[in-house]
C-alpha cells in the first residue's frame, strides 16, 4: 500500500512539474515573436499534456509497484 502512495505522489509531482516547464514555454514563446496560438489554446494543450503524462506515469508506477510487491511476496 505504501509503494502506491509513492507511486501516486511521483506521478501528480511529475505533471505539475512539466506543466510548470510548460508554463514556462508558453511565455518565452510569444517573447520571441512566434506567437501562432491564443494562449488560452496553449493553456489547454499543455493541460491536457500534463494530464495525460499523469495517467501514464500513474499507470507505469502502478505497474511496477504491483510487481515490487509480488516479489517481495514471493522472496518471503
């Protein structure tokens, strides 16, 4: 149970912190003159990013926790 807590808080650590590099991004992009998409487009693109890098993390993390604690089980 506790490799899954782990699991869960890496996974939300992880997207906030490529939604942050993504933040980051949709502002040094229009100060270089390539301003293409509204920034509020931007703004749901890179949410949508975060949260679906989220749910893969969170999948993969779940993954290999559950295998974590089969082994640990088996070793036993």
């Amino acid at each position: 149970m506790r490799i899954r807590r782990v699991a869960i808080v890496f996974a939300l650590f992880s997207a906030i912190y490529w939604q942050v590099v993504t933040w980051f991004l949709g502002i040094i992009n229009p100060m270089t003159g390539i301003d293409i998409l509204p920034f509020w487009l931007v703004a749901i693109i890179n949410a949508g990013a975060a949260a679906f890098y989220a749910a893969a993390a969170l999948i993969f993390c779940h993954r290999l926790a559950r295998r974590v604690v089969r082994q640990a089980q088996k070793r036993s």
